[in-house]
C-alpha cells in the first residue's frame, strides 16, 4: 500500500505526517522521521484499522502561496 509522507524540519528534528490516516512521527533526519512514521502508521493500522474509504479517493498533494498581509501592510506604512 503507497501512502503519503509530508516531512518539515522542526527546531530540532523532522517531522513526519502522513495524512491519509492522521498520524504524525518524528527523527533526527528526514530518513528517521520516515522510518519511525512508518512504523507509527503499521501499528495504527494494526490497532485500529484501515480507515473507511482509504484508496478510493485519489489524494493530491500541491503547493500554493498566500500574500503575507502583515508583510504587505508594513511596506505601505
């Protein structure tokens, strides 16, 4: 089964998510942060399930950008 992984650098260690079934783990590198959410969404899927509907909806992952207001209305001050 192929799921998501959105990993971020945190203040100290990667963070790891994968939203398809909420679960989050983290690792001192992104490798880490990987592996140990990987064994974080087996054992979740072992206690409680694969969540209803999973695979049937195709998941898009993308980027976007948003105007920075505060940014914007401290150059016009």
């Amino acid at each position: 089964m192929e799921l998501t992984a959105i990993v971020r650098k945190g203040e100290k260690q990667y963070v790891a998510l994968c939203p398809e079934v909420d679960v989050v783990s983290q690792g001192r590198t992104v490798e880490d942060s990987l592996r140990n959410l990987r064994e974080a969404v087996e054992l979740y899927i072992e206690e409680m399930g694969l969540p209803e509907g999973l695979g049937d909806e195709e998941l898009i992952v993308t980027h976007f950008g948003v105007k920075d207001a505060r940014a914007a209305s401290s150059i016009g001050a």
